[in-house]
C-alpha cells in the first residue's frame, strides 16, 4: 500500500460516489480477510478511472486500517478535491437520507456513524466539510442532518467555520460551540461541583514547566494546589493513550521527556479507580436523545485500561463481567449513577455524546472523557461475544430512532 494515487487537475466532477464505508471495511480487517486484495481491487478502479474517487476514498480506510495514517489522510485529501459527497446506502438505501457532516481526518476526526447506521436502511450522505468551505451548496436534499466533526486541535477551524455554514439550520448535535469545549480541560471544567461525578481536573503546561518538575524546581503543587505525585501526563491533542505516563517522581518526569517530543501537555492528578481485587474496570458509554446505552466494559490489571489490550477474548470471566454490565445496565449501573447521567446530559447539551468512565471507590462516577467521536461498534465475533450483538442493536436502534424523529 506504498504508492498514493493523486489525480492531475484540472479533472471533471467525480462520477462514483457510492464507498463500502467505514464499518463494512473494518469489519473485514476484524474478520481478518484480505485487505491487500481488496486494495488491490480499488487501486484497479482507479487506474481504469481516475474519476473514481469513491474508491480512494475506501483506500483511504483500508491505509488506516494497515496504520498508514499519513497515506489514509493523502488519499481523502486527493479525493475531496474533485468530490465532496459520498454515499454510503445501507440495507437497502430506501429510508431517510441522512446527510452527516464530517471532515477530513482518521478515525476519530468524526462521530462513526457508519457504525452506528448498522441494520438500518439509510441512505447515508457524508459530506465534508473544512475550515474553508465558504457554503453548503453542495450538499445533496437530505431529511435530517447531523453534525459528525469532532472536538480536536486540528478541527477547531473546521467547527468555527461549521458554526457559520449551519446557522439557522436544525441539524443533530449542531452546537459547535459545545463540541469545541469538550477538551480535556473544558470537560473538567464543565462537570466540576457535581456530586455525583469526578472528573480529574486537567491543566494544561509547556515542556519547560516539566522539565522543571524533573529537575526538582518545582514541586506539582507549585504548579496546580491540586497536584501532587503521581501525575498523569499526556500530549495535548493525543487520544487512545497514546503519550500518556503515570509519573511517580522527578525521575520519572525525566525520563517521560526523554520519549516524548510534544510542547505541551494535560497534566492531572492520578485516581486509583482499582477495585478491591486489584483490577481496574472501564467503561464506554453512549448517550443517545438523553438516555444511556452501554458500549464496552473492559477489565485489567493496569491503570490504562484499553478494550484491545485487555485480554478480553481470552479471559471469559472479564467476558462474563462485560455481558452482566450490559444485561443489567438499565437497573443496575444506570440507576446507581442516574444523578451522575442526569448531570451529564444537562451539562454536556448535545444530541449524541460518549463517555469513558469507572466507579471511583466513593461511588461518584469517575469521568475520563467526553467525545462525540469515540468508536462504537459490533465488530466482536459473535461466538466469543455472544451478548454484545443485542446490546449494540439496542445502541443503533436507538440512534436511528433519535434521527427519525427529528426527521
């Protein structure tokens, strides 16, 4: 997958527009089929057509789904020169058209709604959008609308620029101005002086200011009365875990520098959310028209828990754990910390929003992160997960119900 197609303009209008999508390509690299043939395949059609860019944009998924992010993003870019708008028809692409703004980016650029349209019959238009698009002439008739771009640095512009381009229109989760603040700082902020949840104060610092921390010129309570060891440090605008380190002293600090290249970081005090057994639980949960559906449970040994990194395949009693946690979510999670979700749909205000959480040991819902792009999916083999396909029809149900009725 090393070579990058890139038209010569001037070209025509793309003709193709209708893509495999998101979801039925990583199902395949799920199941693990063989994604070189199918880049193969579509590295063809654009040889025959260059005005397929339909195909680059499937080659695009295929490159990130390889972690070719540089490649999948060079691939969308030469697409959208030529062609804005793609289909995505699924079932049978009969019912609501669904037109979802998005914009140019990875995985977690955009709410993956191709996930969450899965057993339904849209016809789902994705149309991209930028920090330059000077107006939405382009976008196709539609019944309903929904704003996809996520909260991240690189999409701070493009969400400026939505605010302008969807003013006056009714669209799904279309307040770009609360998306913009679910930063990890904004989101600590936002949900501060709630009872019923924790989320870990977050500041933001330059690399000099931990450098002083390694070096033993400051303290962490010099730099936030807050904080002390041990630390959580991450990279500002990274997600997944990626930079993040539990610093438990100077000497940690230095040697977290020595890896990382980032100016800036969140620091934030570490909680031990461990529960009596020593394991550490997580939770992925999604909010639909107001109402809690569960999305993952993960359990492990480490703080950082991670879904992919948790054994959960080979470890059936943490798959006993998750399959309990969905089968008795609505009378048991959900009513614990009904407070907490009642306060997270007031403070957050939007259509659809995920969050990452555990169960501090005072009982108080302990929040990681809000998002609106976080991945939701039903890819998990169905003989090892047996319970996540009802618990997920469940979550899509509802998110097609949510765009019915405002359709």
């Amino acid at each position: 997958m090393s070579a990058v197609y890139a038209p010569e303009a001037p070209i025509p209008p793309a003709r193709s527009d209708v893509t495999i999508g998101l979801a039925a390509i990583l199902r395949l690299a799920y199941e693990g089929k063989d994604l070189q043939g199918l880049w193969a395949e579509l590295h063809a059609r654009v040889s025959a057509d260059p005005l397929d860019t339909a195909a680059l944009m499937d080659m695009s998924v295929v490159a990130q789904a390889a972690n070719n992010r540089d490649q999948s993003l060079a691939l969308q870019a030469a697409a959208l020169q030529f062609n804005r708008v793609y289909r995505r028809p699924h079932g049978r692409g009969d019912g609501l058209k669904v037109a979802a703004f998005v914009t140019l980016g990875d995985f977690m650029a955009n709410t993956p709604i191709d996930f969450l349209l899965a057993g339904s019959d849209i016809d789902l238009r994705l149309c991209y959008v930028d920090a330059e698009t000077p107006d939405l002439s382009f976008v196709p008739e539609h019944d309903v609308a929904f704003l996809a771009v996520g909260e991240s640095a690189e999409n701070r512009l493009v969400l400026e620029n939505c605010a302008r381009l969807l003013a006056g229109r009714r669209v799904l989760n279309g307040d770009t101005a609360r998306i913009a603040g679910l930063t990890r700082d904004g989101v600590s902020t936002l949900l501060a002086g709630e009872p019923a949840l924790y989320a870990p104060a977050a500041y933001r610092i330059d690399r000099q200011d931990l450098s002083r921390l390694a070096l033993g010129i400051l303290q962490p309570s010099e730099l936030q009365a807050e904080l002390a060891w041990p630390l959580i440090a991450r990279p500002i605008g990274t997600h997944a875990g990626q930079g993040m380190g539990k610093l438990d002293s100077r000497e940690a600090v230095a040697a977290y520098l020595e890896g990382r290249p980032e100016p800036r970081f969140y620091v934030s005090p570490f909680v031990d959310y461990s529960s009596p057994d020593g394991l550490f639980r997580k939770q992925r949960i999604a909010f639909i028209g107001g109402r809690a559906f569960p999305s993952h449970y993960a359990v492990q040994p480490h703080w950082m828990v991670h879904y992919l990194s948790a054994e959960m395949t080979d470890r059936p009693e943490r798959r006993a754990e998750e399959a309990a946690w969905m089968a008795d979510f609505d009378t048991d999670f959900a009513r614990r910390h009904a407070a907490a979700f009642e306060a997270l749909n007031r403070r957050i205000g939007l259509d659809y929003f995920g969050i990452d959480c555990a169960e501090a040991p005072d009982g108080r819902l302990l929040v990681f992160e809000v998002d609106v792009a976080m991945i939701v999916h039903d890819l998990d083999p169905v003989e090892v997960f047996p319970y996540k396909k009802p618990a997920m029809r469940r979550l899509f149900e509802a998110f097609q119900a949510m765009l019915a009725s405002a359709a």
